[in-house]
C-alpha cells in the first residue's frame, strides 16, 4: 500500500491511504470521501458538512433529500465545483477535484456538468433554441453545428415545435424542458438538478420527473437535490441529509 496526501483546504495535509489494489467503488466514476465543509459565522465557525462518503457508478440516478439547512445546497455547490471542501477528497470521472483551481474547475462545470435550476434561469428576450445554444457558444462551437446539437436536443424533449418561441410565451414546464435542453446540449458527464420540480404544479412535475426517468434509462448519471420525498422517490437510489451527515435512505417511485 503507498501513502498519498490529501490536500486539506484550511489545515495541513494529512496522509491517507491508498490501495494499489482499489477496494469496491475506488474506480467509481463519482467519489467523495470524509467531505468537510465549514463557514465562519461570527466568531463562530460552523460545520456544515460532516465527513461525506459517497460513491456513483456511471449511469446511476440519486436524490439527495434533505430539510432546509441541513447542508444539501451546500453538497450541490461542491459537487457541482460551485465551491470547494475544506477537506476530504472528490474524484468526478477520473480527476481528482481538490487540487484543481478556479479556472479548471470552471471547465469542469462548463463541459463535465449540465445545471438544472429550480426556475429554469433563461434568458428572457431569447429564443428557446438561442437559450439551449448558449453554452455551445461559451465553448466555441461553430453556429451551424450548435444551431443543429440545441434543435436535437429541443426534440429530444418534446418541444420541436417551441423552437422560435420566447420564455414568456411557453409554460412552466416547457421553460423547464428548455433549461433541461440546455443543460444536456454539451453532452455532460453528470446531470445535476436541484429542486428541478419546485417551481411546477404536480402534473407538470411529475411530467418532468418522467423525462428525467427516460433520460437516465439511456444511460445519464443523474443527481437530484430535493426536499420532498414525492419527487425524491423518482431516483433509483436516494440518501438523505440531516444536519450535515449523509445516510443512505431507501424506497423509489414508479414513475
């Protein structure tokens, strides 16, 4: 066995081992291991996270389902390279996040993550397909190639014949299936959705728990932040936060 040192934002580095022959989830396409997470409030400071352990193979689908304040949005923000641990070790398809910085990790969000927001965020005076284009045009795609991936993807989710249409002129669910759009148009490796049904009423929520069913029937790794246990049952796999600590919960949906 050799040692390696985990970088510890905030402290020293400690060692940790690592096997050279890897134990069940090493060569996981997502890790987390002993993720803590803290904010100075005051002359307080104040764990938010408490040693997260938590591993995804690829094309799994889970929820991470949690009360108000009980440190999910913070877990998204890390998972998502929103924001970085103060300690512990983060692996996402290969690449270990912790020693990465500000501009790798943006790379990382711009074209290994797709983003799906609460209210859908799109750009009011653009069209359906000019919002899904968007990231393409970050990442330097040429127009006629992104004008072609953003109206497959606007297919791929019922919405062909809403291309030309502006936020203002489509429903709820349908802003939310464009932002949806959006966030699989460069093709990333983890989806991750916080509170993707909260601004819908149920039957357009659970319209849209469907297509993300479908989508993770074709093979997408999917993580979902939630607090409602209704739409949290939709994943495959679902654990719980409470106070910072991370259990593995139980129970899924038909949907």
């Amino acid at each position: 066995m050799s040692m390696k040192l985990l970088k510890r934002r905030g402290g020293s580095p400690s060692p940790a081992p690592v096997n050279d022959n890897p134990a069940p989830g090493e060569g996981a396409f997502f890790r987390m291991e002993r993720i803590n997470k803290f904010y100075r409030m005051g002359e307080e400071q104040a764990h938010i996270l408490k040693d997260i352990d938590l591993t995804l193979e690829r094309g799994e689908y889970l929820s991470v389902l949690g009360p108000s304040g009980s440190g999910k949005s913070t877990l998204m923000n890390i998972i998502g390279c929103l924001d970085v641990a103060n300690s512990g070790r983060y692996v996402l398809d290969g690449q270990e996040i912790d020693d990465l910085g500000e501009g790798e990790l943006a790379r990382i969000r711009s074209r290994e993550i797709g983003f799906i927001f609460q209210n859908s965020q799109l750009l009011p005076r653009l069209t359906a397909q000019k919002n899904v284009e968007l990231p393409l045009i970050y990442a330097g795609v040429p127009p006629r190639e992104r004008r072609r991936r953003a109206r497959e993807m606007l297919e791929r989710v019922g919405l062909s014949d809403r291309m030309g249409h502006t936020p203002n002129q489509l429903s709820g669910g349908q802003q939310q299936r464009v932002a949806i759009a959006r966030a699989l148009v460069g093709n990333p490796t983890l989806l991750l959705a916080d509170e993707p049904t909260g601004a819908l009423d149920q039957k357009t929520g659970r319209q849209v728990m469907g297509l993300f069913r479908e989508l993770n029937d074709e093979g997408r790794t999917i993580i979902m932040i939630t607090h409602d246990m209704n739409i949290a049952k939709y994943a495959r796999r679902v654990v719980h936060i409470i106070d910072g600590v991370l259990t593995e919960g139980g129970g899924t949906a038909d949907a």
